[in-house]
C-alpha cells in the first residue's frame, strides 16, 4: 500500500509517539495497547516494545502500511 515517511528533529522517536506523529493512532494509549497485542511490525518484526527506540531509516508497519522514520 506504500510507503509514508515521517521525519523527526532527534536522533531517535519512541514506537508509541511515532505512531502517533503519523496519525496512525488517535492517542498513545491506542498505540500502546496496538504495539502490546503484537499488531504492529518494525523493520519488518512483530514488535511489542511500545518503548522501542527508532531512528532515521527504521519503519513501523500496521494494518498493511508502512511509516518510515526520515532524518530531519
């Protein structure tokens, strides 16, 4: 479904905020709870760390799309 890039001004963004900086989710705590079922993949892995540190160059995925952490 393609790729959206998201950049962000420091060196790394936690799974739960940038997901949603992306507008994926409406407030952190939908995220957390998203991230905690494993519905959330990054880089490719099921991930349930919603603490995940990501960084320039890693992506996040849920229900079939793709963000990817840009450098600013």
């Amino acid at each position: 479904m393609g790729t959206v890039g998201k950049k962000i001004k420091t060196g790394y963004i936690r799974l739960d905020t940038f997901l949603k900086l992306c507008g994926v989710f409406e407030t952190g705590g939908q995220a957390k709870i998203a991230v905690q079922e494993g519905k959330v993949r990054v880089n490719g892995e099921v991930c349930t760390m919603r603490g995940k540190k990501l960084k320039p160059g890693d992506s996040a995925e849920y229900a079939g799309k793709t963000y990817e952490v840009k450098d600013a």
